[in-house]
C-alpha cells in the first residue's frame, strides 16, 4: 500500500509544465543552442573584406655578423592581408549560415526527442497506476471471498480446494500489483531525471478537443526530423560549394619596405608592392571535392531515409490513435458484461449454485477487460499527443 500512496500523490502538474522541465534540462537542447549561437557568429565575423587579418614581416641583414667592416646594412619590412577568392567570400558565409539553419533544426529536433520521452514515460506511470488501482480493486474484492470462503470452511460448508483456489488468486494479485508498483516507481525515478522530480504528469486531463481547437496540419514535411535532414543537406552543398571556390590558397598582397645602408653612403630607402599567389594542384583539390561530394551523397541518403521514417510514423499514429479508441469502446462493453456475469456467479456461488473456480475466471476476466479498456485509454491519450507534437505544438 506504501507503493501505492507513492503513485497517487505524486500526480501533480499537466504534460506541459513536465515538458517545459524537461527542456529546461536536457543537455543536448543547450547544446544545439550554443551551436546555433556559435554558427551565427560565425557567419558575421566571415562578412569581412579579407578571409583573414594582415601578416607582418621584418628583415634584418648585417654583414658584421660574418667579420666583414665595409658596413653593409638591410632593414626590410611589410606588410600583407589575403584575399578572398573569386566567389569564396560569400560562399563562406552561406556556409556558416547553413550550419546555423542545421543547429536551429537541431534544437527543434532535440526539444521532440525530450518531449516523447516524457510524453512515453508520463503513458508508461499513467497505465501502471491505472492497473494498480484496479487490481487493488479486484483485490479488495477477493479479501472480502477469502473472509467468507474462511468462514466457510471452518463450518464445513466448502472443501479444502475451494479456498485454496482464493488464496492462490488473491497470491497472483499480489504479485502482479508488486511488479507493476516496480515498474512505476522505476518511470517515475526516469521522469526526475528528466524533469527534476518524480510527479506523474496528468495526461489523462487531455481531450479529443485539443486537436480541434490547435487546428493541427500533420504534414511530414514539416517534422522536425525532416527539416533537420534538408537543412543537413542543404548544407552539405554549401560546404560543397565553399570548397569549389577554394581551388588553391588564398593569394596575399601587400607593401614592402627596403632600407639599404653603406658606411659613407647615405640611406637608400624602396618601397614595393608584394604578391603573393599559389597555383591550384589536384592533389589538394581533388580529395577535398570528393570528401564533400561524399557528405552530400550521405546528407541526401539520410534525408530520404527520414522522409520514409517519418511517413510511416505518422500512419502508425493515426492508426494506433483509431485502434485505441475501437479497443476501448469494446473493453469498456466486455468490461460491463464480464462485470455483470462475475457479480452472478458470486451470487450463485454463495446459494451452492456453482463452484467457486467459476467465480474466480469470472472475476480475472473482467479484471482483464477493464486493464485492455485502461490501456486503451491511455494510449488513445498518448497518440493525441504526440500527434501535436510532431505539428510542432505542446499540449
């Protein structure tokens, strides 16, 4: 009963404040944001007029290092920035900007993945706590059996295997309560590491008319799992593209300054322009295309991939969300029926009118009906909302 007291009051906030939680802890959210602060960034700081800041150099040349007196002196300096490729500039920044467009998807991807996971452990304590309480129901009920079948048995009214067959129901009660009560308090402790405390979230408050009044499009393409996978993409041929416009290093130009001297000659001063430019190589062109060729050929694989994943998902959740409905209408009537028929035999079995055993498979079919309709309602729940969810809204 202590595992019990510990499910019922715990059932404390909505699904959205469980979520909004949840997000405030989960790592691999802050992550993502840190690489979308970090790719915008970037981005700006590549809007520049030169890929990278100036290079200074100094030259010294003396010949009285080498013994010789005629006087001979050098002072040489410069200085020079890089330039940007034909095209390179802005290919770098579309660059950046296509890793922060994937670190934004990132985030949105990350936040759904956080909010299943609640939204499957909230379902998975939900239906836990549901079949408890009914077996604890069912089990109120036995105890009741067992004082009368006890009393029966001392006046010789029953055989012996009359209420050996209680015992061993009432047993088998006790023990699928213990395993369901492991189980739940295993969700709950999985909800406090990802929210920050143990409530069950009250999933069950939620009804058919949050889809009507959200006015919900499911359209796959606006996952954020496929979005991710075209920003991915879309990526994958901006780097492409930056690394066609980077067919050699970047060429420098700068302004040198030469100042010779000569013992009894005066001071001879040049200044010159300095240019500096690499030639192209296929060598070094040729793998870095083909490495971002590779990226593209697996961004566009992976992307495909996704669309089928989040197709099929989304099928399987209007189709589980119909079932679970139909599951529970038709429990819900076999619960009523096997409810009734249980109460007759009770009544039978208490006028001699049939054995006890038939009670007991009354009384374990009607308990098996009521956990499919509360699993049924639970999951009819749970697909509404992750429904919502994967339209980008939170209950």
């Amino acid at each position: 009963m202590v595992g019990l007291s510990f499910a019922q009051g715990t059932r404390a906030e909505t699904l959205h404040d469980a979520i909004q939680a949840a997000w405030a802890l989960d790592p691999n959210s802050r992550s993502a944001e840190i690489d979308m602060q970090a790719a915008h960034r970037t981005a700006n700081a590549l809007d520049s007029w030169f890929p990278a800041g100036p290079t200074l150099s100094g030259e010294y040349f003396d010949d009285h290092f080498i013994g010789s007196h005629v006087g001979y002196t050098t002072y040489q300096g410069g200085i020079s920035v890089p330039l940007w490729l034909p095209g390179q500039g802005s290919a770098s920044v579309r660059n950046a900007l296509a890793d922060e467009a994937v670190a934004r998807a990132r985030v949105k991807v990350e936040r759904l993945a956080t909010a299943v996971r609640v939204l499957d452990l909230a379902s998975t304590a939900t239906a836990l706590t549901r079949e408890i309480d009914n077996l604890n129901a069912v089990r109120g009920m036995l105890s009741k059996v067992m004082t009368d079948t006890r009393r029966a048995l001392r006046a010789g009214e029953i055989a012996s295997a009359d209420q050996d067959a209680v015992v061993a129901e009432t047993e088998d009660l006790d023990s699928r309560r213990a395993e369901r009560q492991q189980r739940l308090e295993t969700a709950c402790a999985e909800l406090e590491t990802l929210t920050g405390h143990d409530a069950i979230p009250d999933l069950m408050a939620l009804d058919g008319h949050v889809l009507s009044s959200a006015g919900l499009v499911l359209d796959p393409a606006r996952d954020p799992r496929i979005v991710m996978a075209d920003a991915i993409s879309r990526g994958a041929g901006a780097s492409y593209e930056l690394a066609r416009r980077s067919y050699m290093p970047d060429p420098n130009v700068g302004v040198q300054v030469s100042r010779q001297e000569q013992y009894g000659s005066p001071w001879d001063t040049q200044i010159g322009v300095v240019l500096n430019v690499p030639l192209p190589s296929a060598a070094r062109n040729t793998p870095m295309l083909m490495k971002e060729v590779r990226a593209m050929g697996a961004a566009e694989r992976d992307a495909t991939l996704a669309r089928r994943k989040v197709t099929v998902e989304y099928r399987q959740t209007r189709s589980q969300l119909a079932a679970a409905l139909d599951i529970l209408r038709h429990s819900r009537a076999t619960e009523a029926a096997l409810d009734d028929r249980a109460a007759h035999l009770k009544q039978a079995w208490r006028v001699g009118e049939t054995p006890i055993i038939e009670y007991l498979r009354a009384r374990r079919a009607a308990l098996d009906a009521r956990q499919r309709a509360s699993q049924a309602d639970v999951i009819w729940h749970a697909s509404m909302v992750r429904m919502m969810l994967m339209a980008g809204q939170t209950p």
